[in-house]
C-alpha cells in the first residue's frame, strides 16, 4: 500500500498534508484518504507529482511498497530462534498455528472492511 510510503516522505520532508496536497495539484482529502489507505489505487499521475514534490523517484516510492512493512529473512530467522528458545511450558505449535490463523483472519475481515 502506498499510502505509508507517501506519508513517511511528506514527514521527511516535513510537509503538511496540505501542503503537499497544494505543490502536487491534488484535493487535501483525496490525498489524506490515499495515506490512510482509505483510496488504494492512485492514478501514476497522480503518484507522479506526489513524487515530484517529495523529491522521490517513483520507482523508488513503489519500490517500498513491495518492501514496506515486510520482514527480512534475517529478522524471521531472529524471530523463529527467540521464539525456539522460549520454550513456553505447554505451548505446542499446533498454539502458534491456531494464532497464526487468527491474525490471517482478522487481516482479512480489516481489508474487506477498507474496501
């Protein structure tokens, strides 16, 4: 989603969204609704002239999306050895499995949510 990405580059630049929304030609609410993910499908126009403004190459603004808030291997590897160690008494994978679940689930009723 690229409404973080836009966000996290309007803040490094230390724009407001209205003043981004004002330099790229575009509504404040159309622009506020795309950062909170409210509208997902921009035009490349519109993400062209965000992108201007913020100084950012649009390959890398999409970039980021594909990357944004996904874990390296590195950090699931981490991840998996600190929760190995943990050795909870009782807790069986079968636990984790059924949490896992849980949070596909709840993910997936927030999106249709969103739509």
């Amino acid at each position: 989603m690229i409404g973080p990405n836009i966000y996290k580059y309007r803040v490094e630049k230390g724009y407001t969204l209205s003043e981004l929304a004002e330099k790229a030609g575009v509504s404040k609410s159309y622009l506020s609704n795309i950062e909170r993910n409210l509208k997902q499908n921009p035009s490349i126009q519109l993400l062209e002239k965000v992108a201007n403004v913020l100084e950012v190459d649009l390959k890398e603004l999409l970039l980021s999306v594909q990357t944004a808030d996904k874990p390296s291997e590195d950090e699931w590897t981490n991840f998996l050895n600190e929760l190995n160690s943990s050795k909870l008494e009782g807790v069986e994978i079968k636990d984790y499995l059924s949490i896992l679940a849980y949070i596909k689930w709840k993910k997936k009723q927030d999106d249709q949510k969103n739509l």
